[in-house]
C-alpha cells in the first residue's frame, strides 16, 4: 500500500476548529434534545434451540451424548447438566458451551430437558 492511498482512505481530517467543517461531519447525527434516554435492566430472555447428539470420534470408541445450543452462564449450564447426569445415572462435564454424558442415553436427556423447560430441544444426528 502506497502512502498516498492511506492518506485517502481516512479522509484526511483530524482537527478543525472550522465551526462550519464540523457542522457538516455531524449534521448527520442525531442527538435528542432531551438527552440520553436511561434504559433499564430487562430480564435476559434465552431462546434455546438445543440438539441433542450422539458422538464416537475421539474419545477411544466410546459412545458420549452432547447437549448444545444452551445459552446459559457456565453455573447455569453445570448446574444443568448436574441434573441430567444424576437422573441418567453417569458421568459427564459441561463446558464450552455444551454438556457432555457419557454413554448413548438421548432419549432420556431429550425427555429431561423438556421437563426442565427447554421446549425447542430435538434429537440431531443419526
């Protein structure tokens, strides 16, 4: 890239006191005379499309069962998954962003998680 073209691609501009250059920069903005609006905290509202799958790669055969599409905070999640593991009866771990458990037990999980309020959770994969 060429010196001159760096000059053209910022415009050139980087300070005026021109009153005029700057009412032409900003004309485009608009700010509302009554000032900033306060927003107020709204309840975060998670719409989950969560899957539920089968996986064998790269864990020595075995089989796992994968839960993503979660939109939660990590306790959220592990707390989630504290649930499935003790309803199925097995290990597993939650982490970024999925809940894995050990052997093939989607049916199950399915079921839970609808139980536990995620409507949108469908089985994926084979």
């Amino acid at each position: 890239m060429s010196k001159n073209s760096k000059k053209k691609r910022g415009g050139g501009l980087v300070y005026s006191t021109d009153k005029e250059t700057m009412s032409n920069i900003f004309s485009n903005i608009n700010i509302p005379e009554d000032g900033p609006k306060e927003t107020t905290k709204k309840q975060k509202q998670y719409t989950d499309e969560v899957r539920v799958w089968i996986d064998r790669k790269g864990r020595g055969g075995k089989e796992v069962t994968l839960v993503k599409g979660i939109r939660r905070p990590d306790s959220q999640l592990k707390e989630i998954a504290k649930i499935i593991k003790s309803k199925c009866g097995v290990g597993g771990t939650a982490k970024s962003g999925e809940i894995i458990i050990q052997g093939n037990h989607r049916e199950k999980v399915v079921k839970i998680l609808q139980e536990q309020g995620f409507s949108n959770t469908k089985k994926a994969g084979g």
